[in-house]
C-alpha cells in the first residue's frame, strides 16, 4: 500500500471531504482490501450485503486488531441500512475484541500515582499565570469539537485541541529539582497564548491544578444526555487510552466516569 495515499486518504476523511474519502479508499481496496481503510468510510456509503458478507469472510484471514475495524465497518454499515439489530451484534464483536486487546494497557495503580502526585504539587506550587485560557472539560463524543469550532468561528481564538500539555507540566513540576517554576513557565509561555482552547475533555480530573496556574482561565463543562453519550461511546472506535468505552456493562462504573460524576 502507498503510504501517501493513506495519509491523503486520513486528510480527506479528517476534513470531511466525503467524495474524495469514498473515492480514494476504493482505490486502495481495489488493490489490497485494508480493514482500516474500509472502515474509514464504512459510515460514508451504503455497500451491497453481498460485500458484507465477503467481510465477514475476511475475519477468518486477519488477525484481532484488523477484525476489530472490520466489525465496526458492519456495525456501521447496518447501522446505516437501518438493521439495528445486527448493528448492535456486531458493534458488541468489536467492542469485547477491542476490550480484551486492551485490558491489560490501563493499570489502576498507575492512576493512584498520578493522584498522590497532584496532590504533592499542589502543595508546593507556586506560580501565577494571566494568560486567559479556555479549558473545555467533560466525558468523550459531549459535543466539545462543534462547541470549538463555533467559539472560533472568526479564528479570534487558538485551537490547541486534545493534547498532554496537563502531564508535562505536572512532570515538570515533579520531575526537576533545580528550578522547576522556571521550566514551568517556558513551557507555558512556548505553547499557550490569550484566547487559547484547550480541549483536553479529562482535564476534569485537573481543574484544581490548572485554576491554580491559570487564574484568568474560563471552564466550560459539557453535559449530554447519559444514554446518549454511553451509546454514542460504545458505537464508536477510539484509539488507546479509553478502554472503559469498549464494555457496556462497565462504562457507566468506570474510573473516568465515576471519578466525573
């Protein structure tokens, strides 16, 4: 497979660019079918149950984490044909496939660490900043990228999107000993400006440390529907890092949405 096609193909699809992303995707399968790029635009085109049914073949050849885009293709694909009975069979495939791949990534005791962390910086920091910071918090697919792009709909604003800006500085913090304010606030004065969006959804867990530094800081908190928000997270497939979105029977007793209510 050309790579610069697929990066192309990522583009198109990432800006919304539905005939490009539905052309170039067939071109590539054409060549080799790649379960990724299937699924890239499974939710864009209807496809005949015939060559869903050649999917299902495929699962017998790939191996687990190509058989986990290739489920969700048919979940959407179903789900597009109005069958949502057979959606939900196979959204259910890819998400306990999806769960059992990543079981064993998220440690809990890894999150207690960060907490006693936190909890030691908050003791000893001290450090202002008066940059005017928009920090959007909340659970995953609440509404914050339309909620983005409206607040910068003139582009008076900087988008910083999703990031880890919130773990470096706490490593910072952490991790020198030797003047760690100061490496504190060239990071800040490097990455953010007035007027910055930072969508970061889990800084929830970090509103204190952050209003602490940031004291002109704006939050926003998003709220939805519950049941819309867990079907809307259960439906979709995230990348690593959000393991509690892949078991319906756990995601509402999950640490991040525990910790969030």
């Amino acid at each position: 497979m050309d790579n610069n096609e697929l990066q192309k193909l990522i583009k198109f699809h990432k800006n919304g660019d539905k005939d490009n992303s539905i052309k170039l995707a067939e071109k590539i399968i054409s060549k080799t079918f790649i379960p990724f790029v299937f699924f890239l635009v499974s939710k864009l085109k209807l496809y005949s149950n015939n060559y869903l049914k050649q999917l299902i073949n495929y699962t017998k050849i790939f191996d687990k984490n190509n058989n986990v885009y290739i489920y969700f293709s048919l979940a959407n694909q179903y789900d597009l044909k109005k069958k949502y009975k057979k959606a939900y069979y196979y959204y259910e495939l890819g998400n306990n496939l999806k769960y059992n791949l990543q079981e064993n990534k998220y440690s809990y005791d890894l999150q207690v660490k960060k907490y006693n962390i936190l909890k030691n910086i908050n003791l000893k920091i001290n450090y202002k900043s008066e940059i005017k910071l928009v920090l959007i918090v909340g659970l995953p697919r609440c509404g914050s990228t339309i909620l983005t792009k409206m607040l910068n709909y003139n582009n008076n604003f900087k988008d910083i999107g999703e990031n880890l800006y919130s773990a470096k500085m706490i490593d910072l913090i952490n991790n020198n000993l030797i003047d760690p304010i100061k490496k504190l606030d060239n990071f800040i004065q490097n990455n953010y400006s007035n007027k910055t969006i930072d969508k970061t959804l889990n800084n929830y867990t970090l509103i204190g440390f952050l209003k602490s530094i940031f004291i002109n800081c704006k939050i926003i908190h998003l709220k939805r529907n519950k049941y819309d928000q867990l079907w809307s997270n259960y439906s979709n497939l995230y990348g690593n890092g959000l393991i509690y979105t892949y078991n319906l029977s756990l995601i509402h007793i999950s640490e991040p949405t525990v910790s969030y209510t």
